[in-house]
C-alpha cells in the first residue's frame, strides 16, 4: 500500500491522497507535491523516543506561538519508555488544548489547506492522520477606517482583508445565535474563504439557497476579490446596474443582514457584498440614520438631484442649447450665445472634449499615489479652469456644467461607473437628436434598470412597481420610533416573487 | 442561442443606426444641426408693407457688444442689431435676411411682433405666426404709428435690447390699464370668436418736445393706419430707390459699404414717412445691415418708447384708433386694472387716488328689443394723502365719475362708432343667453348694434 | 402585476393629442363612448374568472389548434396595426412641431428599436418602466397646468350646442382607438390583480386624465383650439415659468416614453400571441418577426407622408378589435361552458 502511494502522489492528484503511515514517505510526498517549495518549513522532532515532524509555512504560523503552544508541549510530553504513535495521537487530540482550533486530518489536500491558512501540522510517524493547529500568524492590516464608503457619524471600524477578523467584526455588532456565517472555499488554485452571513429568521430561506446554489456555481481558478463573485450572484438579465450592493462598512453590513439580506464576505478583499439590494439603496448612507430625519430628507433629495445632474445634465445642455434654445429663457439664451460666439467648436463638441478631460483627470487622480495625486488636481485647475476659457476654447458655461456634474457624481460614488458612461451617452444623444435622443437614452435605461431583478425583488422596488409602505424610506426618512414599529423588508414591495 | 443572436442583431442595429444618423445629420441639408452661434436670435419681429405691396420684415437680433470672453455681454451697451428685407411674403423676407447673415433666425424666442402703420390686413401676420414653428403663443402683438422699422431700430441702454424693454413696458402698462392683452393668442382668440376683432397697443417712439400735442398727433395720424396709399408718391419713388439699393448693396458688397446705404435708406425713409412727426430722423435708427451696433452712429437712450392707445382690429383690418383714455376704460372693463392713478380734486387741492379692480359682475337682459348688458365693477380705493372720511367719500365720487366717463368713452368709440365687440360680448352672450349667441355668430353687426352696455361702479374703501 | 399602471399610461398617452372638433360633443362623445367600454370588457373578466391563468390564445389553442393559430395570428396582425397607427401618428406630430430634427425614419427606428428592447426583456421590464413613465407623465402634466394657472380664465369657456353627428363621430373615432381591449385577453394572466378592477380603474384613470387634460386646454387656450393641431403641446407652448420659457420640448420626453411603452406592450403581446399558436419557432424570434413588420410598414407610411386614417384603421383594427376583444371572448365563456357540461 505504502509503495502505491509513493508512485502516486503528485501535485496533480495530492487532494485526495491519503496520508502515508510512515513518516518519511509522508515528508517526501509533502516536499513532492509542494515541489520544494523554500517556504514549506519541516522540523523533525522526537517525541518521548518516537518520530514526528511539525510542519508550517513560513510566514504564515506565527513563531511565537508555535514555540509556546506546540514546541514545549511536545517536548515536555513523557511516557515511560516509548511512546506508540496512539498515545501521542491521543495527546494531541484528547489529552491537550495546545491551541484554539485543532483538526485532524487525513489526506494531503486537507493537510495543504490548512498549512496555506497559516497552520501548523504535526505528523506522527506510523500514523496515517496529522493534526493541525491554528497558529495564524501571518502579518495583516490592523482595523482601519473604511476608506471607499466615507461617514461622518458611523463606526470608524472599516473591514479589512482578513475573513476572520471581519467576521468577528459583524459577530460583535449582532450578538444574536440567529446570525449564522457559513464557510465555503472557491476557486480550485485559490481556495479562498467565502462566507455568507444571514440571520435566520429575517432572510427567506429561498434566498440564502439560491445565494448558496449561485456560489457553487462559481468555476474559477482564483478568487482575489469581490468581482470575481459578483456576476455569479447577479444572475441572468445582463444590466449595467449591479443588484449586489458592494461595502467595507460593517454597520452597513449588519443593518442590512437585520433588513433580512444575505452578506458574502471574501477573504483577501476589505469589501462584502450584500444581496439583494435595490437602486434606491446606492443613495442610502450610515449617516442618514444618524442625523435627524428633516436633515436626512433634504440631503436624499440631494442625492437623487445629484444622480439625475451626475447623469443627464451635461446631455440635457447640449440637447437644449443645440436643438431646443426656446426652452431656455431669454436672457440665459443670449448669455450662452454671446459666450459661444468666440468659441471654435460647437458646443456639443466642447461638452464631449471636456468630459473626456474630467474622466482623464478622475482616472489619473486615483491611479497616481496620493503625493501626485495632488498635482493632478492643480494640472486639472489650471488647464480646464483657467487657460480653456481665457484661450476662448471652451465657453464657460459650459464648464460650469461640467463642474456641477463632476461634483454630482461624487455625491453617489457607488454609481459612479454607470453615471460615467451614461453621461456621455447622453451627451452624444443629445447632441444629435436633442430631447428625443435624451429621452430614447433615458428610455433605454429605464428598461435596463427595471428588467433586473434581485432575487425575485425588482431591482428598481418601492418606486416601480410603487410600493406605498418602502416609500418612507426613499422620499424620507422616517425617525426610529417609527421604523421600529412597522417593519418593511425587501420581500414585502409590490411585485416580488418569493423564491 | 437565439437570445444571444438577438443581442448582437440588437447591437449591430443599434450601430447602424447610430452611423446612418452621423452621416445624416452632418449632411448639410435639412436636418443639418446648427450651433448657436449660427443662429441669428431674433428678438423681435417687425412687419411693414411696402407701397408696392410689399413685405418689409426687420429683424431685431442679438449682436454682443462685450468685451473678452469673461464678460461677453456688456449690459451698457446696446447688445442688438436690426436687419430688413423685403419679399412678396414674410417668410420670403426672412429667408432673404438669413441669407444675407449666412445664419438661420431662430424664431422661438423673439418676444414681438411689431406691425408697422402700413400693415393693413393683419391675418397673413397671424397666419404666419400660428404657423411658423417655434414662435411663441405668448408672443406679443402690437402696431406702431411709425413703422415698425424705426422702433426697432433705436438703441437704448436701459435694457440688454430694446425688444426687452418693449415688453417689460406692455407688462407694466396691462396693470395699469394702458395697455389692452397683447399677447399672440389672446388676438386668436378674439379674431376666432368674433369674426376677427381685436385690439391692439400702439407702440409710439418719446419725442424731444412734443410730448404735449400727443393726443392730437393721434388723430391727424389715425387715417393713415393701415393705408399705405394715401402717402405722396414722391415718397415711394424715395423708398423704392432705397430699398432696390440696400438690397443689393448687403447682399454683394462688404459690410461697409452695405452700411452707408442702409444708414442713408433709413433717414430718407423716416424723413419722407413721418409726414406728422418731422422730428424723428435725429433718432431714428441708422441700423440697416449687419454692423448697425456701432456706437458711434446714434446715441442710444435709457427709454424711447410709450404705450399711447390703441388700435381696433375688425375683420382683421386696423379700423380705429383708441385713445389712452379709452384704452383705460376697457381695461376697467375687460381684465380688470392692478393699480391706476386717477387724480381728484377736493376743494382745490388735488389728490392721488389709486384704483384697482377688485370684483366684476356682469349680467345680460333683453329690454326692449335691446340687448342690456350690465357690467358692476367692484373698486378698491388707496389714498396716498390722509383724508377725513368725508373727503374721501368725495375723492372716491370724484375718481368714479372719472372712471365712469372713460368706461363710456370707451364704449361709445368701441361699441357705438366701430361696432366692435372687443367687451367679450359674444362670451358673456355664450354664458347667459344660447339663443342670442347663436344669433351672433350669424349677423354679428346686427346683434351687436342692439347692445347697451350699463356701468355701475362700486367702491370698496 | 403592475398592469394596472400600464393600462393607464397609455390610455392618458392616447389622448394628449386629440382632435378638436367641439369640446361639448368631446365630452358628450368620450364619456358614451366610456359607457360602452364599460360594458365591452364584461365578457373578457368573465372569462378571467374561468381561465386566470391562461390567456385567450392558450384557451383557443386548446379548443381547436387551426382556429388557435389563426386566432394569434390575428392578434399579432392587430398589434401590427396598432403599432404602425401610433408610428404614423407619432411621426406627425414629428413633422410638425420638431420638422427639422432629424429624419422620421430615424425617430421612428429608434423608438422602435427601444421598444423591441423593452418586449424583449419581457412584461415585468416594461410594467415597471410604466410605471416610471406615468410618473413622469403626471409630473409634466402638473407642471404645465400649474404654470398655467395664472393665465386660465372662464371667459376663455364658448358654449356650443352639441350636434349629433359630431357626437357619434366622437365616439366612433374613440371606440375604434380602444386598442386596449386587445391588450387585456393576452396580458390578464400576469395580473396580479383582480381583472375587473385593473381593467376600470385604468377606463376611470383615463376618463379622469382626459377630462383633465379638455378642461386645462379649454381654460387656457379658449377659441385658440381651433385651429390647433396638438392642443396639448400648446399647452406646453403657452406655459411659462422662470427657468423654462417654453414646455412644449419638456412634454416631448413624457410623450415618447409614453409612446415606446405603448409600442412595447404591443410588440409584447403579438409575441405572445405568436408563441402560443406556434410553439416550434423561439418567441423572440417571433418578436423581431413582428417589430420589423410594424416598423416596415409603418416606415412605408411615414416616409410617403401618409398619415391620415386609412381603411386599415377605420375598418380592418375597428373589427379585430372587436372581433377578438368582445365577440372571442363571449364566445369562449358561453361556448366553452356548454362544453364543460
């Protein structure tokens, strides 16, 4: 049996390899299957007399703790006369606690996962199961404060890269036997940690299977961040919006577990995805739940004027002023006609220039590091803000729209994809046919927005199909009090179908 | 697999679609898209008839006197331009001065409609502008005893351009009665309901000196409405001669020779039709061509313009004139006043009343063979000075007398000389009596002749 | 589901260019001709009430197959109609007021295409786009009446005596657009609703929104209805507030969304009605089948500039409405209940 496994093992076939009883077959097959990896660390070691070998991976168990929690155990471990393999098995997994987590295993590819999460294995000679010991001590970001989804009055705790850590973060904040993580790795190389998070009895079971059933779905060789899952939880209809809402915010997370969706954590990224989650749910933040309702209601109207402005508003511009000028008022009118007279190009022309410019501009800024990121921003000041308009290449109006949009749409950064390119599909639309080519543009994203739906909820919920009860929260906000006495989840708006 | 097909068949619609309208749309043609620096923003639209029967169409437009692109506009400055052209019909004379400007005028936001005294059938301008896509519904409508050349052409600087404050003083003037509703679709409206009766303002240019004789100019100049022929022949031989030469002169020549001929056509116009006014050729605008913004060709004017009566329109022909009194009186009547000034004496000083219109009862009966239509008006009274009780009883008589006496005189000239129905007779016929309605509508003048109008004024301290 | 606001949108959509003869016999007309709509829909809730969940196609297909497929094809040959009436109607009023725009064609083409999109992507796409549409709608609706409000008056009212041939006329020329009866025997399945109460609150919704819609323009535009051909882009027009000078462009999007749901919907229901009569073919190839047809003669139309009715409107859409919107169903429910027994 032994001779077979020794012909066999290889780095193709190791997953479900048994491990070899005897010790050094079972170093050799490690050291065949890792290929001599240098960061494959093997100690052989004698136990009361008998053979073992811990072993680790560099950098990823920490020394300390492997010193003090399996090192001086083991050493400190005496039977009288030798040891068999059995009694030192059975210390190791009966008679100790030598650290929090401790599996037993019993083929290669369990024994390599666990030494690539920063585990440390002790194999026994003649014996045909190792032990593993959850020592991780692999160097991580410590707890920092979010950085996409920025807040004034939420937590400053942002996730970061570590699934562990960030479970433990959204374990803190609900506290109850009802919030339920289940662990399942993706992506044959990768094997990376994907965990969903629910709360049983506020998420429909329907969804937190599908959720479940669209992830096995997932055959992938790597999963380094959040994209790679999120088409598998979108579904079928192909959009341009996204149905999984995207946050490093924890607060945000577990409001929304409590609201009866299902998380997805990724190890390795400092994002979550949350599904299912409506359109309206990109212009809600943390803060609006910390400041008084008044406040909240004006500033959500802000945002959807934003998103509209982010959208439509350079599109509209050049619709009106190349094709409908009588919409304009009069003196309006003939500012933006005196200021255009001494412009080279049209003004559908200049809008199209300039925003190319602002997208050059915002790509350059978060690609450069922070010190030059700086530098951009002058660069942008300077060229577009002062020398366009002197040299009387650009109109100024123009570029004040530009402006006022570019500042819309930083108002809304989950959309910010969307927004950029609608934007300048609206501006050639409306450049060439005026209202009717904003409005077929218009019409083209209503569609694409409404035939998504997010887990039997339309994406699009409380305003179509309209929903009385959810609109509380979309055009205002009301005040706890409130909220706490009716409860509205997704799975209540008109037209979903329960799954 | 079909799905997937559709798409992409989908996708490559969609292109094709979006390369047919690139190539259609930069085609120069029809639906060749036009920036607004190609297009002549007219302000407002003025309409003379040549003796020869002629359209004479003058555009006032946008020409920026501005200084760098910060400040493109310079309110100081008069910021407007006139250009004419004359063709058999309006829209004929517009295509010749956008050819002349090598832009397209973009009508949609000229605020005006000015006929000049010569217009004597108004129907072919209403035609045009119902017809013409873009202008306005709330376009205003006014006649002017000049012609509507001249009034466009002056400069002032009160406003960004002279359309602007021409408007801005119809507004002012409809609340305190000395302007009738002006506005393109009220016009319609009148002219469908009564076979063509209306009334509009007359637009007359301030005068150095002779502000005084206005009312008597009024009269003298009232048979020439809409009657171009009347004018001497020297006249049209002067105007003839001018008009061939400017045309040619702008349409061929630079612009500086094309302003000299215009500037030359439009004294000796304003010399030979101002045969009541001789005094306006000081100020009447040099602005034919193009480049008639230059400063130092005229001075330009804080204000220029006064709303002084107005004219009746039957069967869509100018027929009379309303003095400004009269024009009062059927504001008091028709849409009500928001505050008019009526000087009373008391004893022998003299106070300032100021009246508004709060209320208005109408009611129609048959008496006699006659139609009695009885209009109460209902008066809000403010004094500026302070009166005791019994003095402002008798300010109030005294204002009510006034008022009563421009309802009449309204009425007589409206109702009584023309037989016109500018009162809203046919809505109030329609409202309270189907049968004379119907009557109405098929012999008009003959109903219309058996209406009496009674005033009744009631004050409301 | 959201039916409802579907059947609404274009009923108010309909009527935003309407023809003015004489606002009385309008009134009179419109409201008699409600009356009958009324009465019109009873067979098909009947017959919702047997089959809620299959719609009259299914019900023919299963009776008889040969009489099933020439049941959708008439149908589908119906929407088609309807489709290139709305087409020739919308190119116009393209003509019209925006003549210089762009090529009809290509106005045209793109609503098309846009709808195709939205029948492709499947009723709950388009019932939710609806209901965004209306929205729309009112809110344009509401804007321009109230920027109106100062310049409406009673005086602007002329009383007519009404005459009975413009009254039937009236409600001739309504009756024979209430291409709606064709939209309920197909789509009623997917109501989530009780028929009977989707099918008259969206006739309410229309009788209110015209009503509406007769007595702002009557306000405001008083004997200027006349002559005007779209009275409710005068409306617009005339409208004035102090940061747009006109609305006539700002009801233009209202009007096309308007239109590309109505189109939609029906390019949705002739691929319906075609998947059930012909099972073997893949429906949204049925559906480009039907949209391209629509758009072909309706382009055929549109471009020789044809855009009064014509016979196919008067006569051919009059009697398939009927015929498959009153008589089919009252067929089914009555013949089919013999059968049972």
């Amino acid at each position: 049996m032994e001779g077979k496994t020794v012909v066999k093992v290889n780095e193709n076939n190791y997953e479900t390899a048994l491990i070899s009883k005897s010790l050094k077959q079972a170093l050799l097959d490690l050291k065949i299957i890792s290929g001599k990896t240098m960061d494959l660390n093997i100690m052989e070691v004698e136990i009361s007399e008998h053979k073992c070998a811990v072993v680790s991976i560099e950098g990823m168990a920490s020394t300390s703790s492997m010193a003090e929690l399996i090192f001086r155990p083991l050493m400190e471990y005496h039977v009288n006369g030798y040891a068999t393999e059995d009694d030192i098995f059975n210390f190791l997994t009966k008679q100790s606690l030598l650290a929090a987590e401790r599996k037993i295993q019993t083929t290669y590819g369990e024994v390599f996962l666990t030494l690539f999460s920063g585990f440390a294995v002790v194999f026994i000679d003649g014996c045909d199961k190792c032990v593993a010991y959850g020592i991780q001590g692999f160097d991580k970001r410590s707890i920092e404060e979010p950085t996409s989804d920025g807040n004034l009055n939420g937590t400053h705790e942002g996730f970061i890269d570590t699934i562990r850590t960030n479970i433990s973060l959204v374990r803190r904040r609900l506290k109850t036997p009802k919030l339920r993580f289940d662990m399942q790795q993706i992506g044959s190389d990768s094997k990376t940690d994907v965990c969903i998070a629910y709360i049983t009895d506020k998420a429909p079971q329907g969804v937190v299977d599908k959720v479940k059933e669209n992830l096995d779905k997932i055959d992938l060789d790597t999963i380094l961040t959040t994209g790679y899952v999120e088409p598998f939880l979108e579904g079928k209809h192909k959009s341009m919006f996204s149905n999984v809402l995207t946050t490093d915010r924890p607060d945000t997370f577990c409001a929304k577990l409590n609201e009866g969706r299902v998380g997805i954590l990724v190890d390795g990224v400092p994002l979550t995805l949350i599904c299912p989650s409506l359109f309206i749910e990109n212009f809600q933040t943390i803060d609006d739940y910390v400041n008084k309702p008044f406040y909240t209601t004006y500033i959500r109207w802000i945002k959807y004027l934003a998103f509209f402005l982010a959208i439509a508003f350079p599109g509209l511009c050049v619709a009106i002023s190349t094709n409908h000028p009588e919409i304009l008022t009069h003196k309006f009118l003939i500012n933006l006609a005196a200021s255009e007279e001494v412009t080279p190009y049209s003004f559908f022309f200049e809008a199209i220039i300039i925003t190319i410019m602002y997208e050059l501009m915002r790509e350059a800024g978060i690609r450069l590091p922070k010190a030059i990121g700086g530098a951009v921003s002058i660069v942008g000041a300077l060229i577009i803000g002062d020398a366009a308009v002197s040299s009387s290449l650009v109109s100024a109006p123009l570029l004040i729209v530009i402006g006022l949009t570019a500042t819309a749409s930083f108002v809304i950064p989950n959309l910010n994809s969307q927004t950029s390119v609608f934007r300048m599909l609206f501006i050639i639309a409306g450049g060439f046919a005026g209202l009717f080519g904003i409005t077929i543009c218009f019409a083209f994203l209503l569609i694409n927005i409404s035939a998504l739906e997010s887990y039997g909820v339309p994406y699009n919920a409380p305003l179509s199909p309209f929903t009385f009860k959810a609109m509380r929260d979309v055009l205002t906000r009301p005040s706890f009090k409130k909220l706490g006495r009716t409860k509205t989840v997704v799975e209540d708006v008109n037209g979903a179908n329960k799954i | 697999m079909s799905r997937f097909g559709l798409k992409k068949l989908l996708i490559i619609a969609v292109c094709v679609l979006f390369v047919f309208s690139l190539c259609s749309c930069n085609a120069t043609g029809r639906y060749e898209k036009r920036d607004l620096d190609e297009k002549i923003i007219v302000h407002a639209l003025g309409v003379d008839i040549t003796d020869d029967g002629k359209y004479e169409v003058t555009l006032q437009m946008l020409a920026q006197q501005g200084s760098g692109s910060s400040t493109p506009i310079d309110p100081s400055k008069p910021n407007s331009a006139t250009v004419s052209q004359i063709a058999d019909t309006i829209p004929a004379a517009i295509e010749r001065c956008e050819t002349d400007l090598g832009k397209k005028a973009f009508l949609g936001h000229s605020e005006l409609i000015l006929l000049g005294k010569s217009v004597s059938d108004i129907s072919p301008v209403l035609d045009f502008a119902v017809n013409t896509q873009g202008i306005s519904l709330g376009i205003f409508m006014a006649y002017t005893d000049l012609t509507a050349k001249e009034i466009l052409d002056i400069k002032i600087t009160s406003g960004t351009y002279s359309a602007e404050v021409l408007k801005e003083i119809f507004e002012e003037s409809k609340k305190n009665g000395t302007s009738t509703e002006c506005e393109l679709i009220r016009h319609i409206d009148n002219i469908e309901n009564t076979n063509g009766t209306t009334v509009m303002p007359i637009i007359k240019k301030i005068k150095d000196n002779k502000k005084t004789s206005d009312e008597e100019e009024n009269s003298s100049s009232d048979e020439s409405f809409g009657n171009s022929k009347g004018e001497s022949s020297k006249t049209k031989a002067g105007n003839e001669k001018v008009e061939n030469k400017s045309g040619k002169g702008s349409q061929s020549d630079s612009s500086s020779e094309s302003e000299s001929s215009s500037e030359s056509e439009s004294s000796s116009e304003s010399e030979s039709s101002s045969q009541s006014e001789s005094s306006s050729e000081s100020e009447g605008g040099s602005g034919g061509g193009e480049e008639s913004g230059g400063e130092s060709s005229q001075e330009a004017e804080v204000t220029a313009f006064y709303i002084d009566g107005a004219v009746i329109v039957k069967n869509q022909k100018p027929q009379a004139v309303m003095t400004r009194d009269e024009v009062i009186g059927l504001s008091f009547m028709n849409n009500g006043i928001a505050e008019q000034t009526i000087n009373a004496k008391i004893g022998d000083t003299l106070t300032a009343v100021s009246v508004g219109s709060a209320k208005k009862d109408t009611k129609v009966s048959i008496k006699d063979n006659k139609i009695v239509v009885d209009i109460n008006l209902n008066l809000s009274y403010e004094f500026y000075q302070t009166l005791s009780e019994k003095e402002k009883k008798t300010a109030t008589e005294k204002a009510n007398e006034h008022i009563y006496s421009l309802c009449r005189k309204a009425i007589e000239k409206a109702l009584k000389k023309e037989n016109a129905d500018i009162f809203e007779i046919h809505s109030l016929l329609n409202h309270n009596d189907y049968v004379l309605y119907e009557e109405y509508r098929k012999n008009q003048e003959e109903v219309l002749k058996k209406v009496d109008i009674n005033i009744k004024i009631t004050p409301q301290i | 589901m959201v039916i409802l606001f579907i059947s609404r949108i274009f009923y108010s959509m309909t009527f935003i260019p309407f023809k003015y003869n004489d606002v009385t016999c309008q009134v009179i007309g419109f409201s008699i001709a409600t009356a009958i709509e009324c009465l019109a829909v009873i067979p098909l809730i009947i017959l919702y009430k047997k089959h809620p969940d299959k719609n009259i196609c299914q019900v023919a297909y299963e009776k008889s197959k040969f009489l099933g497929i020439l049941i959708c094809i008439a149908f589908a040959f119906a929407a088609v109609l309807v489709i290139n009436r709305l087409f020739r109607y919308f190119g116009y009023f393209m003509y019209l007021t925006f003549p210089d725009f762009l090529p009809l064609w290509l106005v045209i083409g793109a609503v098309a295409i846009v709808s195709f999109y939205a029948a492709f992507q499947g009723i709950e796409a388009i019932a939710r786009s609806a209901g965004i549409a209306f929205a729309f709608f009112i809110l344009s609706f509401v804007i321009v009446a109230a920027a109106l409000i100062t310049k409406m008056s009673f005086s602007n009212v002329i009383y007519t005596y009404p005459k009975f041939s413009n009254i039937w006329h009236e409600i001739y020329y309504e009756l024979s657009r209430f291409s709606e009866l064709l939209l309920f025997p197909i789509l009623y399945p997917y109501v989530k609703e009780k028929a009977g109460k989707s099918i008259y609150g969206a006739i309410a919704l229309k009788l209110i929104f015209v009503y509406l819609i007769i007595t702002v323009c009557v306000l405001t535009l008083g004997s200027y209805l006349n002559i005007s051909k779209f009275p409710f882009f005068d409306l617009g027009a005339y409208a004035e507030t102090f940061i747009i000078e006109r609305l006539d462009a700002f009801l233009l999007p209202a009007w096309i969304l308007v239109a590309f749901v109505k189109t939609a919907l029906f390019m949705f229901v002739a691929k319906i009605a075609l998947a059930t009569g012909f099972k073997r073919v893949k429906s949204n190839v049925l559906l480009l089948i039907v949209s391209v047809a629509a758009l072909a003669v309706s382009l055929a139309a549109v471009l020789q500039e044809k855009w009064s009715f014509n016979v196919w409107d008067k006569g051919v859409l009059s009697i398939l409405i009927i015929g498959l919107g009153v008589l089919l169903p009252i067929a089914y429910c009555f013949g089919k209940g013999d059968e049972n027994e």
